[in-house]
C-alpha cells in the first residue's frame, strides 16, 4: 500500500470522530494467527502511537470492556512493556466493526454519529496493514514515510547468501622514467642538470628577508607562510615538473629549508603533473621536527646505540601524559597533521578544488581529539577537558625536539603558565599582536552567530544554512582566506590566533628572543596534550552549531527494504568480536643531505628506529538482505563502521549513548556493490578509507626494489587504526549502518591519494561522501520513532533513548556488536 493510500484513509477517519484522552494507551492489535517479530510492526505504528494513538482502539460498544490479545509491538515501542510478545487475533469473538476487540482501562471514549464508519475506515486499514506484513515479512515502514514491502527477513539465511568481497584495490603508480636521476638529486641535495634557468633574484632576495635561511621556521608565523606561498607560486609557474624539480634543486641552497620545502610541497599538491615522480617526505626534508635527538646524532655526537630510539624513555619528565607517548609522538601522527594543513591551506589561491574544506577541518581534529579520549580511557586517564583562559594552564610539557637550521631548542612549557598578550615587540618576523580580551571577544562573535543563526559579512547578515554552515563555520573559526569576514571574526581566526597564543606563552613580548612551542607548527603540534584540550574548546563552537540544527529522523536513518541483520569481525588468528593490539617496531634510515643543505660527501645516514602500537589484522563480516524494492539508482551500499568505549573506565558504569556519541570514531566507510536478497559483505581491516601505510623515505625510493605504492602524507596511519585496549580487555560497541549509495562519489581509480580520503579528502576532487562527516553521531540524538513523512518530522517527538541498543533498533539499516581489544606487550602468540 502506499503512503498515499494510507494517508487518505486516515483523513478520511479523523474528521469522523469526537475523542476526548485521558491516560497513555495500551491496546491489543489485529493480526491472523500469525506470531510476528515486534521489530516488524514496530516500524508501521511508531508515528501513530506519538499523535494518533485513540485511533489504534477498537471498539463495538462503550459498555463491553474486555480484550482480546497481547501488548503489542507498538506499546513495546513506545517503551510501555517489555519486547518478545507475539499477537494473536482470534478470529470467533466477531468479524472487523463487530468484534469484542477493546482497550485496556484508561483508554479513550468516542463519541458521534459516524463512529461505526470510522471504526470501519480504521479497522480496514489496520487489517490491510497487519496482513501485507505478516505476508511479506515487512516491517512496514512508517505511516508518513515511505515503506518497502520486503524490509523485513526474520531470519538470515547463509546458504542463499552471496559472499560479496568489499576489499579495496587501490592504484600502484610505476616509476617514473626520471625517477633514479630525481632521488639521486634530492639525496645528494644538489642539482645535477645543465638547464640554464633565468633565477627570480629579486624574489628570492625578498623571501629570504621575510625568513632568513638560519631562522626558526614554523607553520603559524604569518610572515613565513606568506614566503611559503611566494615560492610555492615560483614553482607553479614552471611549465613542466622535471624543470620544476630541477630549479628546486637550484634555489634550495638559497634558502631555509623548512620554507623551501613547505614551499615546495604546497606547489607539488597543487600540479597534476607530479603524479608517479619521487618526492620527499616530510621526515626526509625535516626530520628534526620529529625525531628527538637527531641533531645530536647528525653533528656527529654519537649515541652508544646504533640508531636513535624512539619510546616512552624520550619524555619521561612530562609525567603521567608520557603515558600517551606512543600517540602523541608518533611519527606517522605528527606527519599526517603537517600533510592535512598542507593539503587544505589556509591561502587557497591556485590550490585546487576547496570541496568542504572547513567542515573536514570539523571533522579531522574532533576526531583527533576522540582518538585521544580514547587512548586516555585505554590508560587510566581522564578525557581532555576544555581550557579555562583565565587559568594556569595545565599540564606543561617538554618536547626534547631541536630546530636544525637555528640550532635552538623548541622551548618547553611549564606547568601552570598564564595566557598573556602577545605583543612581538622584539620580533621582526612577525609583528602580528594579540590580545586576549580581543581574541574572546571574537569567539563570542562566533558564539553568537551559532545562536542567531546568521554571520556579520561585509555586505550585511547572512543567514547560515543547514546543510553548509558547518563548511562556513571551520572555514572561518580557523581561519582561511575564504572565511566570511576576515575583519570581524579574525583575520587569523580563533584557532589559528589560539595555537600562536599557546606557542608564544613563555615569552608573549619575546624579551628572551626564546623559540616558540611546538603549538606553533602543524608538525609538531600534537605532540603536545594542550593540543587536544585547546581542540575541545574548538569543538564546543562546532558543538553549538551541531545542536540547533533538527535531530535525524527516521527516514535519515532508514533504507526502507535492506536489512543488516548481523556484524562480527574475525581477527587474523581466528577470535570472533576480539582485537589484538601489541607494541611493534619500524626503522627509518634518513639520509642528512637534504634536511641540513650538504653538499659534501662526508654526512651519514642515520637509522631510527622507532617503537609503536600495532593491531592485529582483521576481517569484517556483515550479514545483510535487500528486498527487491530497496531503491538504488547505483545499486549499491555505504557501509559506516565506529567504535566507541561501552563503559567508563573508573566507575564501570554503562555509557548512554549520547555519552558515546561524543566517542564514536569512523574506522572504515565503503561503498559496495549489493545484489538483492542476501549477502555477506566480507572487508579487510587493510582496506580502511581512514588509513594509509607509512611513507617510503628516499633511501627506501633508491633501493633496488621500491614499492610502487604512492607516498601519501596525509591520511590517518594504520598501526592507530585501533585504540591500545587494555591488558584484561577493553569492551568496545562496533556500530555499522547501512545507507544508499547514491550519496556516495566514488573516488577515482586513478587517484594515487583515494585511500585516506576519510580525514584528508581527495585531491583537487570532491570527498566522497555526501552525508554530513560523521553521519549519523554528528547531531545530538534526541528521539527516535519520528518518521519523514509530511507530518512525520513536524509533530513527533519520538521515544526517547538512553542506550545504544535502542537507537540501534530503531532502524533495521543499524547494527552493533560488542568487541574487546586486548593489549598484548608483543606480537607472539600466547
């Protein structure tokens, strides 16, 4: 039947009937003999149980009071009995309009003339409603959305399952032609070709005035960036990538080398034809923004190892936040957040498409920040918590990491510093002030255009919409060149101006001349723990705006005739719903020629080696049926995998699940091909759109057999695609949910960067989702059993849940399952 139909039957009843309620219902349904499941007729009376529910009374005479049945799934629904009932309609007490079939007390009374003609109208259409889902398995839909008549399988059946592999297969990029000569080039740090190239000099002198060559370069000092950009906009005038690369050869002694290579980079996101030729990474170009020690090592002050350690021996004067070591500090970590605000700039002239720029700078650091909970949760500790600006700030930290270039230390932060002014009377390279009563005053600008519901532009208010106010809020909180206003809401942005203040707290007026903290720089900043609190304060605005936008209705949340009927992983070792974690170890060899500009044949390569946490590989399963009326222009599936902590770590208690909201973390999302009927979706942990494997170095590049996958530089990295767990096991609620995939773009197959599009989108193209980021735990929940319907969304206020388990059955396009992750010290078997 469809919703037209059902919608003129009731119009048609309403205007018959005089009701006066009095007490919440319970009432018996009509079914034929049939035992049904109560998540099958749930879903057809959860809208009418909310507004309409005298309407489900059945009555003969006002005098006869008896009833006739269970409770049934609505009641269950609304939360007025307890789920596993079944129905029956014994069909001898009288036919529809005639039977004994009544209310139980304190029901509804009716009144009218034309109450026999609305019993009819309303017992017919129940009937017909109770027999096309018992019929057909359905569960229905809702009486104001849509239904699929097939939505309903009581039961999944493996032996008619089609096994659908899920895995990903992402593009292997061959070696260039001019590869050999370009690493020999990079690792030698000089220029080998004869091109004569007419050098800007007049530029060059000007860069090297805005950031000398021994200066201490980091990313949140305006006058270096703009230099940054001045030589990112040398090389994009190049016509062609091999003359590129061969004047960056040539004008990086020239220069500093974070600027050249900052510069350089920038220039190599932006080209599309730099697509197979051997770049840098950022641990080649400036490995002392990540290793503890390495200048030391370089200079020729040999460590009694053999290489230099990376551990939680480095920073075991940072107290109790060293027990975070291995995600703060992590290589990979700090890498990927120098590549994402590399691949989003702040100045976005000549970078490409920008599709949703700020709502992902939303999206990757709240993510951030929950990973960190996380890990916080995983070892005794308590969540971040916002800053107070008005308070000391804690906890210090010490980075034990050395500029190259300068020759200075990155300057500690101790415990209790004050935020203060920053006034760079004595700083030539950046004569940009701060206040910190005007700083607060432009947040509370941003506070209240979240409240009002519009922004101050240049030309008036602007209202902010719904579905891309988040993309113009992170544009403008951190702040872009694209923001609303630049002038009235920060020309640096609350975030940006949030991470100098930080940086410069041990000397605001610089009358030390003492080098800034690592808060300062993109690669370097989440190292520190002020990282995360200053982040949860930056969320608490995105937070505000989430909240005044309308909660998900069921129709957001449903795909009426596909049903995920059960999710478990299977790790490599065979345990079902249990994930190994365990600590491993990798080893970089650096050579020193690029990162400190020699030119002679004496420096040395330097090994690293460096411990971190590992997981287990593991396998998805999802068990699932599409009915032949699910629609799908694409015929296929996005499947939305999270995890999030089931209890808190201290007291043990349950975690509601608007608690968990605030956890879930994405660790997969994927688009499949889905056949109707039934299937199982198998995919590999390895396959992850959030994660890419760690970057070959040059030396790697220069060995007799590279790998040919791409070096990619942003994307989360895969030995943290799962929290550390805990040694007796750490119970975790995998989430997975179903949607259309017709709101996915599939990256394209040729893009060597596709992989981790989940934080870092996809270059120069659009991100491949087209559902909120974070969809369905970006908005708070607030009820579910409201349907989308053209009263649905207007006049339900829904059951309200409290656990996972009911939001989860709301929806037959959700699933959870419970799965421990267990820490073990090394990889071995037990």
């Amino acid at each position: 039947m469809t919703p037209l139909i059902k919608t003129i039957l009731l119009i048609v009843s309403l205007p018959l009937l005089k009701c006066q309620q009095h007490q919440p219902l319970k009432y018996s349904t009509l079914t034929d003999n049939v035992a049904m499941d109560t998540k099958t007729l749930a879903s057809i009376v959860t809208d009418i149980d909310s507004h309409y529910d005298h309407l489900l009374t059945y009555y003969n005479n006002q005098s006869d009071q008896h009833v006739v049945g269970d409770a049934p799934p609505a009641a269950v629904a609304v939360g007025w009995t307890e789920p596993g009932t079944s129905l029956t309609w014994d069909s001898s007490l009288g036919q529809v309009g005639e039977g004994h079939l009544h209310p139980f007390e304190n029901s509804v009374s009716f009144e009218g003339s034309g109450l026999k003609l609305a019993l009819i109208f309303i017992s017919l259409w129940y009937l017909i409603i109770a027999v096309m889902a018992t019929s057909s398995g359905s569960s229905g839909g809702n009486l104001f959305g849509s239904s699929c008549g097939g939505n309903h399988v009581p039961f999944f059946d493996e032996g008619a399952a089609q096994i659908v592999d899920a895995n990903a297969v992402f593009p292997l990029i061959p070696p260039h032609p001019m590869s050999p000569e370009i690493i020999s080039n990079f690792l030698e740090a000089k220029d080998s070709s004869e091109e004569d190239f007419e050098m800007p000099m007049d530029l060059l002198q000007k860069v090297g005035e805005m950031c000398p060559q021994s200066a201490f370069f980091y990313g949140m000092n305006p006058g270096y960036m703009t230099a940054a950009m001045m030589v990112k906009d040398m090389f994009m005038q190049m016509p062609s990538s091999e003359l590129m690369l061969n004047m960056a050869m040539k004008i990086k002694p020239m220069m500093n080398t974070k600027l050249w290579y900052t510069g350089l980079m920038h220039a190599c996101s932006s080209r599309g034809d730099m697509l197979g030729l051997p770049l840098p990474t950022a641990l080649d170009a400036m490995p002392d923004s990540f290793v503890p020690g390495l200048v030391d090592k370089s200079r020729g002050h040999h460590h009694d190892d053999e290489c230099i350690k990376l551990d939680g021996n480095v920073g075991k004067d940072n107290g109790e936040e060293n027990k975070l070591w291995y995600f703060r500090e992590d290589v990979m970590v700090n890498s990927h957040h120098w590549y994402w605000h590399l691949s989003w700039p702040l100045m976005t002239r000549g970078g490409g498409k920008m599709d949703r720029r700020g709502e992902l700078f939303y999206y990757a650091h709240r993510s951030f920040v929950q990973r960190y909970n996380i890990e916080r949760q995983c070892n005794d500790l308590e969540i971040a918590q916002p800053l107070d600006y008005t308070a000391p700030v804690t906890p210090g930290y010490h980075p034990h990491l050395t500029d190259a270039t300068a020759g200075q230390d990155w300057t500690p932060r101790e415990r209790l510093a004050f935020f203060r002014d920053i006034l760079h009377r004595e700083n030539p390279s950046d004569r940009v002030e701060i206040r910190i009563q005007d700083w607060l005053g432009r947040k509370m600008r941003l506070v209240e255009a979240v409240k009002s519901g519009y922004f101050v532009t240049p030309k008036g208010k602007r209202s902010i919409p719904p579905k891309t106010g988040i993309d113009m809020l992170g544009n403008t909180i951190e702040a872009v060149d694209i923001s609303v206003n630049p002038m009235y809401y920060g020309r640096d942005g609350f975030h940006n101006d949030g991470h100098r203040i930080i940086g410069y707290i041990e000397d605001p007026e610089f009358e030390k001349m003492l080098p800034p903290g690592v808060m300062a720089d993109p690669a370097t900043a989440m190292r520190d723990p002020i990282f995360y609190r200053f982040h949860t304060n930056v969320n608490e605005l995105f937070e505000k705006y989430k909240s005044t936008l309308e909660p998900y209705t069921d129709q957001d949340l449903r795909w009426p005739g596909v049903t995920l009927k059960s999710v478990r992983v299977v790790s490599k070792s065979g345990n079902v719903n249990e994930l190994k974690t365990f600590w491993d170890k990798k080893s970089y060899e650096l050579n020193m020629g690029l990162a400190f500009n020699r030119t002679d044949d004496h420096h040395e390569a330097v090994e690293v080696c460096a411990k971190h946490l590992n997981h287990e590989e593991f396998e998805y399963f999802f068990d699932v049926h599409r009915a032949p009326c699910a629609k799908s222009k694409s015929n296929t599936a996005t499947f939305r995998v999270f995890l999030a902590p089931k209890y808190e770590p201290h007291s043990g208690r349950k975690l509601t699940v608007h608690e968990q909201r605030n956890f879930f973390v994405h660790l997969d999302v994927f688009n499949v091909k889905l056949p109707p009927g039934f299937s199982t979706i198998t995919r590999s942990s390895l396959s992850s759109s959030l994660t890419i494997p760690p970057q070959q170095t040059l030396t790697q590049l220069n060995s007799p057999n590279p790998s040919s996958t791409p070096n990619c530089g942003c994307g989360w990295p895969h030995h943290l695609l799962l929290p550390k767990g805990s040694k007796k096991g750490k119970e975790f609620d995998l989430f997975v949910m179903v949607t259309n995939g017709d709101d996915f773009i599939p990256p394209p197959k040729d893009a060597p960067c596709g992989k981790g599009w989940l934080y870092c989108g996809i270059a120069n193209g659009f991100y491949p989702d087209k559902k909120p980021m974070g969809f369905p735990f970006d908005r708070p929940i607030k009820g579910v059993g409201c349907g989308g319907g053209f009263l649905g969304g207007k006049f339900c206020s829904g059951k309200k849940v409290v656990w996972l388990e009911e939001y989860v059955s709301s929806s037959e396009s959700m699933e959870s399952v419970e799965v421990v992750v267990l820490h073990k010290k090394s990889k071995k078997k037990d």
